[in-house]
C-alpha cells in the first residue's frame, strides 16, 4: 500500500470516531481559550509577527553565516559542533559520544528532531537506557506512540486512558486524577535524573552571537536533565539559529502566547558549555546541528521562508484537516499544515506529495502564524511543483488533458447538460470521494444563455 492509500485509510478510520474526535475537539477549544487570553499581553500583535518574520526571514537567509558564527561561538566556550547531514550521521555522532562518555542512563527532553532521528529507537538497540521526562513525551513514549502534536504529544489521550496505560506500567491508580498521575510520574523519574550520565535536549532557539542554546518548557524537566548529568547533549535542526539574546524578548512571549496560550512558558533556559572554573566542569557540552533535508528546503527560493517556523503548534490547532484527523494520521514526525509543506522537501516528494493536496486551502494557519509563513500558498507551490516534476498518474494526466481540449472548443463547452454530468463523473469519481455530493453543471452554458438574451 502506498503512503497516499495509508493516510486515506487512516483519515477514513478516525473521521469516524467519535468519541477520539471529541478528545482532540476538547483539548484544542482548551488552547483557544488560553490563545486568546495569552495574546492579551500584545498591545501592537502585528507589529511583533511583523519583527519575528523579519528575523526569521534575515537568518534564513543568511543561514551558512549565522550557522558558523554559532558554531565558532560553541568552540570559544568550549563546547563541540557536530554537523550530521542525515539520520545515519547523527546517530553514529551520538553513539560515539555515549562510548566516550561511557554512558549507560540518558534522561531526554521533549525534541521533535530526536523523533526525527529515531533517538529512542536507536540508543535502546544499543542496550542503553533512555527515558523521556517531558510529561506528554513520557506518555506517548509508554504507549509505544510517536508524538500526536508538535507541541502537546499526548492530547489525542485523556485523564482515563492514561491513568490506564501508567497502572499498567508503573501501577498508578486507575482513579488517580491528573494531578495524582504528573506525581507519580515524577516520583519515577526523580531517580533518572539523578543518577543519568547524559542529558539530552532539544533546542528552541541557537543564539549565534553567544552560542547558547534556549530551552523553552513548562515542566522544568529539561533544566534538570542537563544539570545533573555530566554530559549534555543538544540535538538541534539548523533552522533554530537567531542572531543574538535580545531577540528571545520577542520569541520567548511569543512562543509561549501561540504555543500554549501563556504569557510566558514557566521555565526559560539559556545553557551552554560550563565554564572552565566550574566545581562540575566536565567539557561535555555538544551540539548536533542535523540537517537531514532542510538544505532540500533550503535550496527551494520560494518556499524557504518554511523554515522559519518556530514549531508553536499554532497551525495544527486551526486546521480543518488536523482537528478532523489528527496527527498521526499524516504519519510524518512535522504533521499539520507545515509539516504538510516541508514533508516533500526533507523526506521525497513521492512519498508526502498527498499531503500537499490534502488542504482545504482556507487559509486559517497562515492567518494565524506568528512569524507569518505563508502556508496555504506554499501548499499551492507545493502542487505546482510535484506537477512540474511529472509526479503524477498517466489517468489523471488523460483526465486533464481531456478536459483542456473540451474547455477550449465551443461545441463541446455547449453540449447536452447530461453529457457534461456524465463526463464530470467519469473524470472524478474517485478522487471526490463517496460522501460528498457531486456538483451538478447547469442546464445552459454561459455561452448559451448570452446568446438567448442578447441574440449574438
Ligand atoms: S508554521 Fe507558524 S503557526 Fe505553524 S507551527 Fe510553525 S510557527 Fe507555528
């Protein structure tokens, strides 16, 4: 089966449950809420989305200077750049790091790119123990899931279902309520955090200037996975690079107001390599910078500005398709509209090119975007070019060239209305779908009826 004919099979499945329907409706009417009180703190909204695109334009456009810049500034603290260009990379850079390091218990934050990487996956084949700390990520981790939402992992699960999946695995109470449940996972982690070698973090931003890296979480998980262990590790896209500090004034509120709805987001680190007089100075500070097909996007002059995208979460919670289907139908670690976007540029277009017509083209996310990426049109960009790059069926060729040679000649265009109904079905039977019903061609043309009237 096709990676297309899964995702229709899969939308096809959970379109119809409602009760899994209602758990994501309920979650995302709960961000809105918080949404709109979050940007409450804005007293001029446009002009900040107007600043954060600038500066995400600016640095995507002057990716390689401020990649190095950062990486020059890393060195000078003394910490190491690793450059991976793909997954294979990565996961060598870090296996050489654990056997250096002789780790043997890594405790992780929340990272999109380690799902990229298949971090997980990867470290426990080689016997080493990994856990996730990051509530949602824990969860999804538990189940056996990847993460539902870029930013809330767990949201397709309410209070019973994981009160369920912990009693199984760490026997908590099946009554045990929300806050019974964040405790009990506490209390199992507590000991991780102590006892880890290595830390694993993601990175919300990479300050060029300085390099340092910014953590943006709620849970203060991630501050003690690289506290306490003596080896951090940072695993980062290349798009996370921002010229300087004084710009997280801007991203550290706005990040926080589309993400989650908040003010600011409860703990904000700026971390980098300790310093050499530090008591715990060990010199294990690292970052991965994976590219693993951004350059792909990065190589695209229209539809580059995607890479700005400061992962808020944002356009999943307004899209039409991702509120009916949810996340793990679009089965891409990026999922939503911009994962919809960057899939046929960082992982082949043969593979995601249906992701790109599975809009309803409204518009909702790139209205919403705070660094203003112009989605939906990248999404039309997207078709036009999988069309330019002959990706598509020797039918669906024939249907169209069918239908240019009919527009084009006036007698077919004024032929009886069944016949056109006849020809629309035949052209598009599959792709309309069965539950939709087929729009019906008016009894008279245009043509014909200015003729009745005007007689020319
Ligand atoms: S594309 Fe924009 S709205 Fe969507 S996650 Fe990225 S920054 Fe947020």
């Amino acid at each position: 089966m096709s990676t297309q004919e899964e995702f229709l099979q899969a939308a096809e499945a959970i379109v119809f449950d409602l009760d899994y329907r209602k758990r994501i409706t309920d979650n995302i009417a709960n961000y809105e809420a918080a949404f709109v009180k979050g940007l409450e703190q804005y007293s001029n909204l446009e002009l900040a989305r107007e600043r954060a695109a600038f500066i995400k334009w600016k640095v995507t456009e002057n990716l390689d200077k401020y990649l190095i810049e950062f990486e020059a500034s890393v060195m000078r603290r003394g910490g190491k750049v690793i450059w991976a260009h793909d997954v294979e990379t990565a996961q060598n850079e870090i296996e050489q790091i654990m056997n250096r390091v002789q780790a043997k218990t890594i405790v992780k934050s929340k990272s999109m790119v380690c799902e990229e990487i298949e971090l997980n996956k990867f470290l426990r084949k080689k016997g080493l123990s990994v856990y996730e700390t990051d509530l949602g990520e824990y969860i999804v981790d538990m189940a056996g899931e990847a993460p539902f939402h870029i930013v809330t992992p767990a949201m397709h699960k309410n209070t019973k279902d994981i009160a369920k999946l912990l009693n199984e695995k760490i026997s908590s109470s099946l009554d045990a309520d929300a806050a019974e449940l964040s405790n009990d996972v506490r209390n199992e982690l507590r000991d991780k955090f102590l006892n880890a070698d290595v830390g694993i973090t993601g990175a919300n931003f990479l300050i060029a200037d300085s390099g340092m890296v910014s953590i943006t979480e709620n849970e203060g998980n991630a501050r003690l996975a690289f506290t306490f262990a003596k080896t951090h590790i940072v695993i980062a896209g290349i798009e996370k690079v921002i010229p300087t500090v004084n710009d997280l004034d801007l991203f550290f509120p706005m990040l926080a107001s589309y993400g989650t709805g908040q003010k600011i987001t409860a703990y904000n680190s700026i971390v980098g390599p300790r310093n050499n007089d530090d008591d715990d100075y060990t010199g294990n500070f690292f970052v991965i910078l994976i590219d693993n097909g951004r350059s792909n996007l990065l190589a695209q002059a229209e539809q580059r500005q995607a890479l700005g995208c400061i992962k808020c979460g944002a356009c999943l919670n307004v899209c039409p398709v991702f509120k009916n289907i949810g996340g793990h139908t679009y089965d891409t670690v990026y999922n939503g509209p911009i994962g919809s976007v960057t899939s046929i540029h960082t992982n082949g277009i043969k593979e995601f090119k249906h992701l790109s017509f599975a809009s309803p083209l409204c518009g909702k996310c790139t209205d919403i975007c705070p660094v203003k990426i112009d989605i939906h049109n990248h999404l039309v960009r997207n078709r036009r070019d999988i069309i330019n790059a002959g990706d598509t069926t020797g039918g669906e060729k024939l249907v169209w060239f069918t239908w240019k040679k009919m527009m084009q000649n006036r007698k077919t265009m004024n032929k009886g209305v069944s016949i056109k109904n006849f020809m629309l079905k035949q052209f598009f039977k599959t792709s309309w779908g069965e539950r939709r019903e087929f729009p019906k061609v008016a009894e008279k043309s245009f043509n014909q009826l200015w003729r009745e009237r005007f007689g020319q």
